[in-house]
C-alpha cells in the first residue's frame, strides 16, 4: 500500500529519458549542467525569476519527504548565454535544509546553484527523472513559452538534508 506522499508523486517523471532526438545529450548529462553551460556559452550567465518561501507542488513536496502544503525555499531562475535563455531551473529547499546543510543556498543571488552542489564531494546525487512538460504545466507557470520543454529533475543530498533540482531545456540550447 502506497503513503500519502508516495502517491503525490508524478507518475510521469520517467527513469529513463524517453527522447532519442537532439536533447537527449543534455537530458543525461550527469555532471553539473552549470559546467557544460559554462564551457559552451561565450557569455553565462543566472538571471533571477523568483526567490521566496512558496508551497512546493504536491509531487516535488512528496519526493522530499514534505507534508503537502509545507512551504518551502523555491528558487527559479534563467540561464542564459548572453540575451538568450537557454534553460529554466527551479529548485526546492525544505525549511530544515535552509537550516542545516545548504543553509547558504537561499542567498545565492544571481550565483550558479550548480558550482555549490557539485563543488561538495560530500553532496550526493540521486538518479535523474525525465518528462516533457506541456504549455501550462505548473512548473513552467514563469517561463512564457507556447512549445513543451524537455526536462529533467533530481534530489541533492548532503548531511541528510534534500534540495530538488528541476531542469527544463529550451531548443536554443542545442544551438551551443
């Protein structure tokens, strides 16, 4: 029998990248995507979308072990090469993970989420998910596009303390 969390989350987040087309390289990468941005774009760089105490959706709470309704850190932001947005990142911190381990995280400004996770050998990665989310999708509510978007999302652990990381890909990146 399922838990009340287990069952807020998304069935359609896949293990597995369904896409073999252009995005697929993207989708797997397992190394930090700030990195491979970094090394691609001739001028990256964070702009802000929002950073606030907010109620994470239903699934996202569950993943992280949250009562539904439990607000949280939510940050969204663009990354971008220059003018052109090229990803939107959305990540989720539990209150007691502002607290404990990723404490500095929620000052992080206009600074890449992905150089604090992956400069941590302490931080663990859980497996990626994958979907692709439709116009409309709750996820992609600041992120004015007509199109669905690739994306993927996965959970950061360190010292016990979880951060959700969510990742949806525009087609300008595969111009890089």
């Amino acid at each position: 029998m399922k838990t009340r969390l287990q069952r807020n989350i998304d069935p359609y987040w896949l293990p597995h990248p369904p896409c073999s087309g252009a995005f697929r390289h993207w989708l797997v990468e397992e190394g930090s995507l700030t990195r491979r941005l970094q090394a691609c774009c001739k001028h990256f760089t964070v702009r802000n979308v929002r950073q606030s105490w907010a109620r994470p959706l239903p699934d996202e709470a569950a993943l992280l072990g949250l009562r539904p309704g439990t607000a949280a850190w939510v940050r969204e932001v663009w990354l971008h090469d220059g003018d052109v947005p090229l990803v939107f990142a959305r990540s989720i911190l539990p209150r007691s993970s502002m607290r404990g381990a990723w404490r500095k995280l929620g000052s992080l400004g206009s600074r890449p989420l992905g150089e604090a996770l992956f400069a941590d050998a302490r931080v663990m990665r859980r497996p990626l998910a994958y979907r692709k989310l439709r116009p409309g999708h709750p996820v992609l509510k600041n992120v004015a596009r007509n199109k669905a978007l690739w994306a993927r999302r996965s959970v950061f652990v360190r010292a016990g303390h979880a951060i959700l990381v969510t990742e949806a890909f525009l087609p300008e990146v595969l111009a890089l």
